[in-house]
C-alpha cells in the first residue's frame, strides 16, 4: 500500500512539474508514466470497456489516417500501450483514444493499457495535450483546447504561447473563432470553411452577417482573398468598435482591447496611441499580430 501510494504521489509531482514548467510537452507526461509502471502492471483491457475521454478535445477523426494506423496494428501490434483510469462502467481513456479505435477497425479485441487515478484536471490536462501536439486538430477543436488549458491552468494567452512554443498572435486568433456562431463553428469543424475565411469572419460584429457569409463562402466557393474584398466595405462592422463615452478616461476601454491582443503595455492620449515593446523579438511579435510586413 505504502509503495502503491509513494508511486502515485511521484506521477502527482511530475505532472505538477510539468504543468507548471516552462514548456508543456505531452511526451515527457506519457514517458514518465511509462518509466514509472513495472511491466507486470501493464494490463490486457477489453476494448469494450473502454470509454472515450470526457475532456476529449478531437470530435472528428481522420477515417483515412484511423485506417492506416489499423494495418500497422495488425502487422506490428500496438506500440505503446494505452492510459486509462477506471470509472465504475469501466475505464475512461486519458490518452491513446486513436489506438482504440484503429483496433476496433482492425478486429482486436483487447489493447495494453495502463490504470492510473488521475484528477479530472489532470485527464483534461493530458488529454488536451496529447491532441495539441501529436494530431492535426481542426480549428475549432484547437481553439477549445487553449480555451480549457488556459481557464485550467489559469493562464494568460501570452503564457500558454510561450508554454506551446506558439505566437500570442497564433493563440488569439484561433480563440477569435470561438466567437463564431455554433453553426459557423461546425462548418470549420467539418472543414466546409477553411481558417482563413474563419479568421476573418471572426472579426465582424453581426451574427447575421457571418452566417450569411459563411454560407455565401461554401455555395459560391470564395476565396479568402475574396471574402478580404467584400468584408472591406463599409456595411461590415468590426466586433471592436469605438464608442460614444462622455468621462475623460474615454479610451480606456479600448487600450484594455490593445493590451489583451498585443500582450504588451498601451497607452492612449493626445490622438495618439503608445505602444510599449521590450526587445526586437517582442517588436516582430508585435507587428505579426497586427498583420504588419516590414521589407
């Protein structure tokens, strides 16, 4: 008992320290559970025991890519095994979802995993992660992973790009898309509307507008250059726009609006707006969120 709860507490403090450190990599939180499990806890678990992940980001899966993972399967069994933690209708899948299902497709009837009791942050957390980094998310699925992440771990969007080895410009565009409506969202989900055009139908203010868009995009087959074209004209509002306030401070609001995006300190006074940047790099950062090219 007293081994059973030492092992425990040691995976607690990796995933603490890897949560809490300066990069999130899934693959030191899936060695670390691998190393730390002796072979003869490696268990043979029934397919038809096994339950998808609720924190599970990925909500379409790749037929072809499922296929391919099968056939490998079938000649070379299953290469890592599975972690699960058991519920009382049989065990939740923290991370290898994929693995599961390209067995299903391939006949096999029973799949290595490893039990371990995770917390439902921690099952969102490696979840999350493992989706993150080692399948090809659609847009949405992606934006509702930062999403998680960052209401999880309680971070900044400066942070979690820094965590994820992204741009802050990256992180607040794809969480832009949330803003969408649900049924503009399903459209990037199933890949009717590509980023591009989801990017840009981001920033408009009318939900009315989007959605007549984003059916105008799939029924007409426009380009994201020709969706730029439309939108530039004048009936399109922005989701940021300026408004009437009668206080001296009435610009607040909108350097608020400027830090959030920016990440950085700004300043508005005199009809003019003031933008802080610590190094070169903070600069380039800077200048790639506002879409800004330098030769």
């Amino acid at each position: 008992m007293k081994e059973e709860t030492s092992k425990r507490r040691a995976l607690g403090m990796g995933l603490e320290q890897l949560f809490n450190s300066e990069v999130l990599d899934f693959d030191q939180v899936e060695e670390k559970i691998i190393q730390q499990t002796p072979k003869d806890e490696i268990v043979e678990l029934p397919i038809n025991e096994l339950m998808s992940n609720p924190y599970q980001p990925r909500k379409v899966f790749d037929e072809n890519a499922l296929n391919e993972l099968a056939n490998s399967i079938k000649e070379h069994g299953v290469f890592q095994p599975i972690i699960v933690k058991k519920t009382i209708k049989g065990y939740n899948i923290i991370a290898g979802e994929r693995r599961v299902k390209a067995c299903m497709i391939a006949g096999i009837n029973k799949i290595p995993a490893i039990i371990r009791d995770f917390s439902d942050d921690e099952m969102m957390q490696i979840a999350l992660l493992e989706n993150l980094q080692r399948e090809n998310l659609s847009a949405i699925e992606e934006a509702k992973a930062y999403k998680s992440i960052i209401e999880s771990l309680k971070l900044t969007q400066d942070e979690l790009a820094k965590k994820l080895g992204k741009s802050r410009s990256h992180i607040t565009n794809m969480l832009g898309l949330l803003r969408l409506p649900i049924s503009v969202q399903d459209m990037v989900l199933y890949n009717k509307i590509s980023m591009g055009h989801a990017r840009i139908l981001s920033k408009l203010e009318s939900y009315d507008q989007i959605e007549t868009l984003a059916e105008k995009i799939v029924n007409e087959k426009l380009s994201v250059r020709d969706l730029e074209h439309l939108t530039e004209s004048s009936s399109y509002k922005r989701s940021v726009q300026l408004k009437k306030q009668r206080n001296k401070d009435e610009y607040k609001y909108v350097e608020k609006v400027l830090i959030d995006k920016l990440g950085t300190k700004v300043s508005i006074s005199g009809n003019k707006i003031k933008i802080s940047f610590a190094t070169k790099e903070d600069l380039n950062r800077i200048l790639e969120i506002l879409d800004i090219e330098v030769e």
